[in-house]
C-alpha cells in the first residue's frame, strides 16, 4: 500500500462498520479522510453518519493500525478506499457499497470486466466439470473469473482458470491475512500470482456465518453477471443470484437432471427469469455488448460529464421516464413500464453504467 498522510486514517476505519455512500457524501464537503475524526457527533450525524460514530473514533485503537500499516507494507498489497480511481466502478454504484475493499495482488483487474461462478460446495461430478470449463472458457474468451473460494463450485472454478494462468479474483469472508477455508492455502497463493484477492474486512477477521452474505454482495457488485452452476433449493448461492438480480445485474443458470437435487435450484432461477445457458459462448455473447458499452461509458464518463437524457433512444427515454427522483422498486418500473422483468433488468444495468440512474435500497433512483 502506498503510504501517504491518509492511509493510517483509512486503516482506522476499517475497525468500524461505515457506509460508503454516507463516506462520498463526506467528501462532497471535505478532501481528506483525516478531516473526519475532528468533527463532533452533531457534525458527524448531519452527513448521515449514526449516533456515536465520534465516540468509536475516538477510541480507535491506533497500535493496531500501525501493525495493519506494517502488512501492507509488502508488494501487491493495497487498501482501496471508494475515492480511489482503482475502486471497482461496477460495484460503486451499487446501494451498500462498502467503504474500501482490501486487495492482494493484481488490483487493475477490479475494473476489468468480471463474471461470477458461483455454486454448491458439494457439486456432483457433472457439476465439477461443468464449473471447470465454464469457468475456462470464459477467461480465455476475456473474463475475469470472480468468485468467494469456498469449498466446492468458487475453488475449481478459480483452480481453472489458475491452471491456465489467467486472472481471477478471489472475495473472501476473513481478513486478507487469513485464508478461508485452510485448505485453499495453495490455492490463493496461485490466485495472487496472476489475479487479487479481495476483501471488505479488517485484517485479523476470522470466519463468522454473517460474512458471508457482505462478501457475496461484492462478488455480484463488481461482476457484469453471475453463472450458477449447482444449487439445491435451499442454496448461499440462491442468495447471490438475488443480490445480483437486485444490482440490476444478468443471472445465467446451468440446467441439470430432474432428479438431481442439485439442479433444482438452477431451475427456480430459470423460472424466476434467470438466463437458461448450455454453453459459456452463450454468456459471452450476451455479455459482450454490455461489456464493450461500459468500456465506453467508462471513457466518455472520465473525460465528459454524464450523458444527458436526449442522447438515449426511445426504448430507454421510456423506461427512465418511469423511475422518480424517489426510489422507484422494481416491481413498480416493471409495472408502469409493462416490460419483463429480463428486459427491464438490462436496460437498469446499462442506465446505472451511464449514470443517469443509481441502485439503491429497495429499487432505483433518477439522477
């Protein structure tokens, strides 16, 4: 990590449990972090943060943050606050954005184009085979392959892609000084070499249930859309294909035998609307467009201001006339606009890409 004057403070932070977007509107007023432990509990609550954050700064516990300066002392070892250009823009915008994500390893991947492998931890042979080639061929095509390293579909997904020594990234639900579970030591050391490891969490953090879902969130917030490989019904990664239909994100599903308790969830999402997929060719062509356009907006955004509404088409001038300044839930743009919900969840993804809307809690809003 690079030091700088800031970088203890932002170390600081991660002691505590902070809002990203409660942070950016932080800086609308301020341009250095340090500027928020001099400020007074009514201060603090008039940019939204909750009552007692000026107590807990003061308490912080700044022989730990000197250890934690220590470890990122080592090459490839970053602390990326949501200020940071090398903030993943993807997951930016999402509603829950976390403050900063810890990275080991190659950090320019965050913003490249990600897709996320996810699935049971106990996957049939089929299902092995199917996350290994998917998984593959996807990163041959381009795709940064993202994942949460657990047991099961997430490890020979990302051994895949190791294998073939391409990049893939890694979320975990621990501190990046601890490997979760023990048994993919090996395999994280791979990841490093060609791809990052990525984490929200304070180093120090053991595993706890509650993790998990934050470090699922991310998986689906940096990724242009997520493959289920295996699921039953009740399924983690049930809850991942939710949290990114809620992003605005595309669900790809793999089907399965009827009598495979293993495909039954695959075929609730395909009902629910999830895109039904027998090939990564499949994924790569849906994506592709969606990929070369955020290139571009992610260009045209680092030099222009936003585009303005008339330079949309008709389609979207209609959909983004039915979001309110207010959060709009989904239900209600589905609803007015008279849409389904796969087509209204791409045009949503491509707004949020080119600023005119954001996600947030319960639906979208107008920007």
């Amino acid at each position: 990590m690079t030091q700088n004057s800031d970088s203890k403070y932002w170390l600081a932070l991660s002691q505590l449990s902070i809002s990203g977007n409660k942070l950016l509107q932080f800086f609308d007023h301020h341009d250095s972090i340090e500027r928020l432990f001099g400020l007074s509990e009514t201060q603090l609550q008039s940019y939204g943060f909750r009552q007692g954050l000026a107590h807990k700064l003061e308490k912080t516990n700044w022989d730990k943050v000197e250890q934690d300066q220590d470890w990122f002392d080592q090459d490839n070892k970053h602390l990326i606050p949501i200020t940071s250009n090398d903030y993943p823009s993807l997951l930016k915008e999402t509603s829950g954005a976390p403050a900063f994500l810890f990275c080991f390893g190659n950090k320019a991947l965050l913003n490249q184009h990600q897709i996320a492998i996810v699935g049971s931890r106990n996957p049939s042979p089929q299902g092995k085979t199917n996350a290994q080639q998917f998984a593959s061929s996807l990163a041959k095509a381009g795709a940064v392959i993202t994942s949460g390293m657990a047991l099961g579909v997430d490890g020979f997904a990302h051994q895949a892609v190791v294998d073939a020594k391409l990049a893939t990234i890694a979320v975990t639900g621990t501190g990046l000084d601890r490997v979760y579970p023990a048994k993919h030591k090996a395999l994280a050391e791979q990841i490093v070499e060609t791809g990052a490891l990525v984490s929200d969490f304070a180093l120090g953090t053991g595993v706890r249930s509650t993790n998990f879902p934050a470090r699922n969130r991310i998986i689906t917030g940096m990724s242009l859309g997520t493959l289920v490989v295996e699921a039953a019904i009740k399924s983690g990664s049930l809850i991942s294909a939710r949290l990114a239909t809620e992003q605005g994100r595309e669900v790809f599903a793999i089907p399965g035998s009827i009598h495979n308790p293993l495909a039954k969830g695959c075929h609730r999402l395909i009902k629910q609307g999830a895109k039904l997929v027998e090939t990564a060719e499949e994924i790569i062509e849906e994506l592709q467009a969606l990929a070369l356009w955020q290139l571009e907006a992610q260009q045209t955004n680092a030099q222009t201001p936003a585009s303005s509404e008339f330079e949309l088409d008709s389609d979207y001038q209609a959909l983004l006339a039915q979001i309110d300044y207010d959060t709009t839930s989904i239900e209600q743009i589905i609803q007015r606009s008279g849409l389904e919900i796969e087509v209204v969840s791409h045009m949503l993804l491509l707004l949020e890409l080119n600023n005119h809307i954001a996600s947030v809690a319960g639906g979208y809003l107008r920007k």
